[in-house]
C-alpha cells in the first residue's frame, strides 16, 4: 500500500487502518468464547470474566480477573496487557521453547505471569483485551498515544477497585513488556512497580527495519496479531511498508523513556537479536527510576521467564514494592550479566556498569584478504572480492588469555561495488550483514539460544543498508553508531565508501586459543523456512546484486571496536585484557 493508493483507508490520526478480522476464526488460537461476564472457579481462586471497563472517551474494554477464591479485599494487582486475546491461556507453548511441564498452568496468558502461581501467592491478575481488539470496542492501535491514554486509564480503574490495595505492578514479554514502557512513561498514580522482560523500545531501529534493512519475517506475524477486532484496527504491516525511512509514524509509538521513575526490574537477554536484546538494554540505561535493576540473560526468553527460580525472584520484587513483604531487590547487585562460554557452561558479572564503559574499548584491525583480524594496524592495503549475494568473507582475531567481551561493537567497513562474475553490473546499494562468532581452538564453532525456539545463534547480529550509512554524530560513540536514517544516499559503483554497522550486544567468553570471527556477507546468516509458523525475524527485500570488494590496510582501516577484559570468576571483577 502507498499514500496513492485509492484502497487504503485510514483513521483520523492518518494510520492505515482494515476492518477486523473474524475474532471468533482466528487461526492457532482457542475459539472466542460468547462475550458474557460470569465467575468460573479454578480451584483455590477464581476467574471473573468480561468484565467491562468504560475509559475516558466512553469506550468499553473488557478484562479478565484472577484472584484468590476466599480474598476478598486488599489485593495488589498485575496487569497484563497484550493483543493475543485474553483467552488465549495455555500450559505450554511452541515445542522447543524449553518450557518443562508444570512450569505453567492452563490458565496462563501468551507471555502473561500465571494466575495460578500468582494467587496463590496473594495477587490479583487482570488479562486485558485492549481496544478494538477481540471483543472489546474502539478501532485498534498498535502503541501510540491512544494505548498510553487506556493503560492509564485501566491503571487507574485497577487501584480504585474496592478488592485493590491500591498498587498496580505490570509483568510479561514482548508486547506485555513494551506496554509497561508506554504506561510508566505516563505515570498513573497507583503503577507501583515494573518487571518488563524483553521488549523492542526503537520501533525503527528494533522492530521494521534493521540498518535500514526491511525486516520480513516477524512483522507479518505482529500485524496479524493485531487483526481479530469486531470493529477496525491498525494495519501494522502496511504503515511499515509506506515508512520506509524513520518518519514520526514510528517516532509517536515510542515511550519517552526518560520520564520512567517508578521501581523496574528490567530482564534483557543476548539471545534476542533482531527483535528485543538492543531495546530491552537500552531501556534500562535511559529511564530515570533510582531504583532500577538490570539482569541479562543468554537463554530462550520463554524457557527463562517461566523459570521456577526467575518466577520466585520476580515475587521477591512485587512482594516488597506491592505489598510491602521483605527486603526485596534491594541487596541485588544492580547489574548482572550472564556471560555465555558454551549452551551449556555460563558464568555471571556484576562488576560491570550497563551502558559499559567505553573509555575502555579497543580496535582489532581486518585484513580481509588474509582473515586476519590484529590488534595492530595493517600497514598494507589489500581488498578481497565477494559475490554480494552468495558469498562472504571472514576475519578472526586468536586469544592468548581467557578473556570476556561484552557490550555492543563497531564494525568499521570500507566497500565498493563492482561487476560481478557472473556480468550482473555493479549495484548503487548493498544490504551487509556483519556476524561475529565464536571457534573453538580445534576450529567448531560455538552455538547458543536465539529468540525463543532456536539452538544456532552466533555471539552478535548486525546489519547495514549502505544507502543508510549516514550517521548522527552526535548519538555515536566508539561501540555504536547510530544512523538517523532519514535519507537514502545511493552508492557509486567503483568507490571504496566507509560503512559502520552496529552489532548487537552481547557477552561472551573466549577461552585461550580460542577465537573471534567476523563475517560480512549479504544475506540472513541464519535460514529459516519461510514457511515457518514460529516467530522468527527474516530480511528478504534486499537490493543486493553483482559483487563487493572489501577493502583494508593503510588509509582504508577495516576495523572491529569492542571491549575485551580478563575473564572474571562468577561475580568477580575481571580486568581490562
């Protein structure tokens, strides 16, 4: 769809909307059941279902609520807050997600906490269906400013609940974390407490495009989620497609992250690249809260938010911020970052600060036609060719001491387009993917969790479109470039042109022989079959055609920042390699 288009319609706020699709057909999910408020018991607590809350404008959603069967009053409240319909509750979820049976109840929301463990421990639950979604009324918006005015609004209602204590805290993944952002970002008096795990905070940068890149694979999935209204929603796939730059479209879906004050503990992961790990991080570094704690896991992000252990820390959390019980995080490390070794060994620092300090980074140069990369400058120039859309090229980097590098880093390339073998001319773009990875010292490779299914990820993703290559100097720093992205400048074929490409944060440790490569080729590292049903993200519009020669040494320096420092024991200091 585009502006021109005759068949798009829209909303007033100028979003491309679509009527609803049938919420009683959806496939993959349970059937809607009739709209009917009623009270169904589940044991030792009870469900109130479609319960109807009228917000400002009039508009009614419906919720449902989960307490203990014999409380009456004084409850602390958890909202969650997601587009997956309120009765989408199930005791597992996909095969491979390394959820283990009992983990969850039947009654538990798509990335919602689990009413029955929650009850049981003195909480109420409430489920929402947001506006214009499922049952409820009003046209459907995904984020933005009518969300934050109804998660405040339903806050609010939750609080003033003659069964409440007046304290509100938000807990879930994804969506359910993005939603706690946006609504503590507004500051409804009765939100006590956060937990968000795992939500994209850039809707640019994060969610639609990567490096300028068009992401394929997850945003068709997000804008069916959003499509099961009896009225219209928002047409989430098709504003991306006629934004194809950074424009306000994502600018006004985003919370002010600054204004967040109120107590988070905030859980982001290594292994969600390309959807989540880069703007659950950045979360944490910008809201204002003084009381706010960061962990960072290496782990499938379902498996860890269903964790037995990880549900028994979030309570610890909740129970001193809503209800007043125990010390809670206050003797936490305020910091804490899971280094992977291998899927099965992992170690943890909260010696270290997030954002890390950069002061203390360093450069590896590459020299792409020996794969080298050194910690000394390459003094000869040298280049290598590649087919842009098949090949690649790699450069690695071999420790002599164990060493842990975490943080983002900065890969400096310097390209140049020309005729392929094959006669395919020169492009005036190129989409570059930058991976680093892990090697054994007997040359296998290293694999861990990625997203929330998968085995096979690398140590960092990255990604460029070199049209993109524009940067805010102001915004970048050695380990991060950031590009404003609110232009396209076509590359000329023939000229060797700097690119900085962002990989993603991460923390791995290298052991003693053992090494760091980079790979730059120009397509997905990880396949996955489009036919797939799990959530997976994917770039298949690419504008990649004839061959790349990759330059460096002398005055074109190719080169990797990152922060490398001696390993450290668990929760030991390590210092600067």
């Amino acid at each position: 769809m585009t502006a021109n288009d005759e068949t798009v319609t829209r909303g007033p706020d100028g979003v491309i909307d679509r009527p609803g699709a049938d919420p009683t057909n959806a496939p993959g999910k349970p059937p809607l059941p009739p709209l009917r408020h009623e009270i169904i018991e589940h044991g030792d607590f009870v469900q109130e279902k479609d319960v109807a809350l009228q917000l400002r404008d009039g508009v009614t959603i419906y919720l449902d609520l989960y307490r203990p069967r014999d409380v009456t009053g004084d409850l602390p409240v958890l909202l969650a807050w997601g587009p997956y319909g309120k009765h989408n509750t199930k005791a597992q979820l996909w095969p491979g997600a390394g959820i283990e049976d009992g983990w969850m109840s039947e009654r538990t929301g798509f990335e919602a906490p689990d009413p029955a463990y929650w009850c049981a421990h003195g909480y109420a639950i409430a489920n929402v269906d947001p506006r214009g979604l499922w049952n409820s009324e009003g046209e459907g918006r995904h984020n933005g400013p009518q969300e934050a005015a109804d998660l405040y609004d339903t806050i609010e209602w939750l609080g003033a609940a003659d069964w409440s204590n007046g304290k509100v805290g938000m807990l879930g993944v994804s969506y359910l974390a993005g939603a706690q952002f946006i609504a503590a970002a507004m500051k409804p008096p009765s939100l006590a407490a956060i937990s968000p795990w795992e939500c994209f905070t850039d809707w640019y940068r994060e969610f639609a495009f990567h490096g300028g890149i068009p992401e394929t694979g997850f945003i068709p999935r997000a804008s069916a989620n959003m499509a099961f209204s009896r009225t219209r929603t928002e047409d989430t796939a098709a504003n991306v497609a006629e934004n194809p730059l950074l424009t306000d479209y994502y600018r006004t879906k985003e919370a002010v992250l600054e204004d967040i004050e109120v107590p988070a503990y905030v859980v982001a992961s290594w292994s969600d690249h390309g959807l989540h790990s880069r703007g659950t991080l950045e979360a944490f570094a910008r809201i204002s809260s003084t009381e706010k704690w960061l962990e960072v896991h290496g782990q499938k992000k379902w498996a860890e938010f269903y964790r037995p252990e990880r549900v028994e820390r979030q309570r610890e959390f909740f129970d001193h911020y809503l209800r007043g019980i125990g010390d809670g995080p206050r003797d936490w490390p305020r910091v804490r970052l899971e280094v992977r070794d291998t899927a099965e060994a992992r170690t943890h620092r909260s010696d270290l600060p997030w954002p890390v300090d950069e002061s203390r980074s360093m450069r590896m140069h590459a020299d792409f036609a020996n794969g080298l990369l050194s910690e000394e400058p390459v003094a000869a120039a040298s280049s290598i060719d590649i087919d842009s859309q098949t090949g690649e090229a790699t450069v690695r980097f071999t420790f002599d001491e164990d060493t842990d590098v975490v943080g983002p880093m900065r890969l400096r390339l310097w390209l140049e387009t020309i005729d392929g073998a094959d006669g395919m001319p020169a492009a005036t773009d190129a989409d570059v993917f930058a991976v680093a990875r892990k090697f054994r010292a007997d040359g296998s490779e290293v694999r861990w969790a990625i997203g929330a299914l998968f085995d096979d990820g690398p140590v960092a993703l990255g990604w460029l479109r070199a049209s993109h290559r524009a940067l805010d100097e102001s915004a970048s720093s050695e380990l991060r470039p950031v590009h404003p992205h609110d232009a396209e400048v076509p590359l000329e074929p023939g000229v060797p042109t700097p690119l900085d490409i962002e990989l993603w944060p991460s923390a791995t440790r290298f052991h003693a022989g053992e090494q760091l490569a980079i790979t730059v080729l120009g397509h997905d590292f990880l396949y996955r079959d489009p036919d797939m049903m799990s959530p997976v993200t994917r770039h298949t519009d690419l504008r990649n055609r004839g061959a790349w020669r990759l330059h460096s040494g002398g005055e074109r320096d190719a080169h990797l920042a990152l922060l490398a420092m001696l390993a450290g024991n668990d929760d030991e200091a390590g210092q600067q390699a």
